[in-house]
C-alpha cells in the first residue's frame, strides 16, 4: 500500500471492529490525546468502515484526509477537527499500537463503612441543587483533561480554585446547605463513566452507529441547544467496578472550606443504567440490562457508603429521566436527557424497574440522609423544548421512594399543581422549587414567598425546604445562568427564608 501525503501522529490497528462494535471507543482513545489539526491513522479489514467513518468525521467535526486500500486492508488518515497542513508535516509518527481494550478486574469490598454522624438540616433551609456555572479557564481544563492532555494533579488544582469561588459565592448568598457546584463534572450523571472501572467517556455524537435512524439523530442533535460535540456519554466495555471514588474526594475538599452541612448530588441507579444501556456496546460486557443494572447499584452503594461515613448530611440522588418515561412520549423527539438514549420499554415496567433500583440501592442506609431530585429537562432556557406534565404520574413512585427527602420542580408551570404534593406520607421532607434557573430575572423574596406559602400552609414548614428548580450549569458548557444571577437568585431565597421562618415560627 503506497504511503499516505502526510504522517500521523498516531496510528493503531482496528482489525475487523466495526464502527457499531467497538472501532469507535478505540478510535476516541487515540484521537483525543492530538492536538487540533494533528493526524491520526486508522487501519481496518472491515468493509463497512470506508462507507461509517466519513459519517463519524462529519458529525464529530473531524476531517478525513486521505484513504489507501490494498485488497482488504485499508489505511486512513483522520485529522482532529479541521487539518492544519503545517502541524502534520511537522508531525513525529508514533509507533502503531496494537489492537486492544484492556479490562480491568473488578475488586468488591468486602464490607461497607458505617455512617458518622453529620450536621442536621433545619426546616426552610436554603441550598442549591447540585450544579454552579464554571469559569472559562475551568472549562478549559476540563476538556482538555478529559482528552488527556492535562494531568490529573492539574486538573484537581484548577477544580479547587473554582469551587473555592463556587463554596464563597453560596456563602455570601447566605445558604444553609452547601455543594461544590459539581465543578469537577462535564455534566451530573455522564461524568460517572470516567471514573468507573470498564466504562469510557465518549462524546454523544460518536453514537452514530448505534442508532436505529442516524440521519434522524443527526438531525436531532444540531436542533438541540446543547453542545453535542462536548457532552459526552458513558461506554462501558467490561465489568463496572469502582477502584476510584465517584464523588468522596469532592465532598472532603468541601469540608476544608465549609463547616455548614454538606449536600453531594449523584446520578440515580435507574438514570445510570439507561445512559450505560447501549446495544453493541454494553451488551459485550452484560447479558441484560438487569445484570448491568445490579452492577450499578453496588457501585453506587459503595460510594453513598463513603459519603455517609464522611458525614456528608444528605446524598441526593438525580433520577430526571422519570420525566422523559411518562412525558416524553408525547415529544417525538429527542430530549437531550441524558439516559434518553437507552432502552425504553413500557411506563409502567420503567417506573417499576426505577422504584426497585432505588430500594436496592437505599436499603440500611438512614433515609433521613438520602434525598431524590426530579425535574422535567435542564439544558435549554426555551421553555418550549422542555417536558410537560404535574407529579400525578410519579406520585405513587414519589411517595414510596425510600428517601426522606424530594427535591421538586415547582416553579415553572409545567410542573404543574403543586398542592398534589399533600398526598406524600408526613415523613417526606419536600426541597420546593422556588426559583426557575432558567429566567435572567431574579425573582423577588415577596415572588419567593407568594409562591411558596400556600405550600408551606398545606405541607407543614417543618416539612419545607427551599430551591431552584434545578441546577444552574447542569451541562458544564452549557450553563442556564451566571454565578452572579445564581447568587442573586440564592441570596433572595435566603431572604425570603427569613421572613418564612418569622412567620411560621421556625427557629
């Protein structure tokens, strides 16, 4: 085979992988540790790969530069977003490596830590719920920390300086329970899947191939406000284990900066296994989506375990995707949900399969401590392209959850009639949206109260806690507000707060 115009930087064997059974998570493996503009060679005996992986350079935004075939061996050279001529001639050729994805064996505990005791959380307590704007230099070092051209050591530097600014700006807003705004994640539940063992971040649009309609997702995609290109999605390869913790490093730096109670917002186990469900990728590692599932709930009772231990106050669990299960058929397309590209079956068996994951997932831990968090869709400010639809259809779901608190959407119309929520059992707590992070507007404390009181009346203040609807940088490039409108929209919460706890008697 004649040699290429240019040399690669890097260059590996696919073998005969196809782009829908593996070629893809290797080709994202050696592709994002280049530099724009740098080269990567690709080799296959796989017919199908010179027709898929000019459509996988177009959706990802890179460039296929040159293709050689010989008999059944092809040879292509793929830049890293746009080619840049002087960069590859410039260009080292790194030895081609040879076909592989290393499996990494899982190591169970054998027993789970006890939780210490933790600071209580008073009635109208004020706190965000999860997720906080990031700077742009913290946007920067993410990516290139997920490519693998920023070390871990100065990943974790650059982190700490913006939670530092994100635990001060929730603190001169006056808040009772802290986060650390999810600063370390590049979005709230996909950022588990760089992390975990067997798993692999993979941005959303190399899923191509794995869908049923690729031109209709295609489509989808560019409709979408969201960066597609940069949010990725978990691969997972092999067996799920967790020699790493998922989010205990965050929840002990949060402590040397704060001594008020401490909140760590995680992916749900049903959220979790939707977003990790993928035909021709998953099911290499798992017969079912049950085997993946149980897999899923020991990672994350290991690591609520941890939390707990640590003294972290509340674990609030993200299941979002309940929304999509009983809304989003009515859409017709794609909700952007992370999870929303898993299997789904009927309404019912999900929401089933959803309340066993969560028992499983909760069983001996203390309820008290445990929280869940349901919204209907967070990645665009147009209201329009959100879901639709009151509490009726979770409502059974909601009160059997074994958690003592739920952190609702209730600001927003649709989310509909919030006086449903008198037929919880008294022993729920409720977190209320009382301010939609969506809208630049900062909302008033006299808006806040109007708004909350006739709630606090039917539920009991003792059972009241305040919220944004949702978090204010769910995607991490994608944030719904600014930290001074997040600021703003906590400091008036806590505002209102305090004429609430005057008026129903809370101390």
């Amino acid at each position: 085979m004649a040699g290429h115009p240019y040399a690669p930087k890097a260059s590996f064997d696919g073998g005969d992988l196809d782009c829908g059974n593996g070629l893809l998570l290797l080709i994202r493996k050696h592709i994002d540790p280049l530099e724009v503009g740098e080269l990567l060679e690709i080799r296959s005996r796989e017919i199908s790969v010179p027709e898929d992986l000019p459509a996988w350079c177009r959706l990802t935004g890179n460039e296929l530069v040159s293709h050689l075939q010989a008999g059944r061996e092809h040879s292509f050279l793929v830049s890293k977003g746009k080619f840049a001529p002087e960069r590859a001639r410039a260009a080292s050729t790194r030895t081609a490596m040879p076909l592989r994805q290393e499996v990494r064996e899982v190591r169970i505990p054998n027993a789970l830590p006890q939780p210490a005791p933790a600071p209580a959380i008073a009635p109208l307590s004020v706190m965000g719920v999860g997720s906080w704007p990031r700077p742009t230099w913290l946007l920067d070092a993410l990516h290139r920390h997920l490519e693998g051209r920023l070390d871990d050591a100065q990943f974790e530097a650059a982190s700490d300086d913006a939670v530092r600014l994100c635990v001060d700006a929730q603190l001169r807003a006056g808040v009772d329970v802290v986060t650390d705004g999810e600063q370390r994640r590049d979005n709230y539940a996909s950022f588990v899947g760089g992390i975990l063992d067997n798993c692999q971040l993979i941005p959303i649009t190399d899923l191509l191939p794995y869908v049923d309609d690729p031109a209709q997702f295609e489509r989808e995609l560019r409709a979408l406000d969201v960066p597609a290109g940069k949010v990725r999605h978990p691969a997972v390869f092999g067996p799920l284990g967790r020699s790493r913790p998922i989010a205990l490093n965050e929840a002990r730096f949060l402590r040397t900066l704060t001594d008020r109670p401490r909140k760590v917002a995680l992916p749900g186990p049903y959220l979790l296994t939707r977003t990790m469900w993928m035909e021709c990728i998953s099911d290499r590692a798992y017969a079912d989506r049950e085997a993946l599932a149980r897999d899923v709930v020991r990672v994350l009772r290991e690591e609520l375990a941890d939390l707990l231990a640590e003294g972290v106050s509340l674990v609030q669990f993200d299941e979002p995707v309940l929304s999509e299960v009983v809304f989003g058929h009515a859409r017709g397309q794609r909700t952007f949900m992370c999870g929303a590209l898993g299997e789904k079956l009927d309404t019912p068996a999900e929401l089933e399969f959803a309340e066993r994951l969560m028992r499983e997932l909760a069983a001996g831990f203390p309820r008290e401590r445990l929280a869940l968090h349901v919204c209907r869709g967070n990645w665009s400010p147009d209201e329009s392209v959100a879901l639709h639809g009151d509490y009726s259809p979770l409502l059974e779901l909601l009160a059997r959850a074994p958690v003592g608190t739920l952190f609702l959407e209730l600001c927003t119309p649709r989310a509909g009639d919030g006086r449903l929520l008198a037929q919880l059992p008294r022993d729920k707590r409720v977190g209320i949206g009382v301010v939609n992070q969506k809208r630049a507007e900062v909302e008033t404390p006299a808006q806040i109260r109007a708004h909350v009181e006739p709630l606090i009346e039917l539920l009991g203040p003792e059972r009241v806690l305040l919220n944004p609807d949702c978090g204010f940088a769910t995607f991490a490039d994608n944030p719904l507000a600014s930290a001074a409108v997040a600021q703003a929209k906590l400091a008036s919460i806590v505002a209102a707060s305090r004429e609430l706890r005057q008026r129903f008697g809370v101390s």
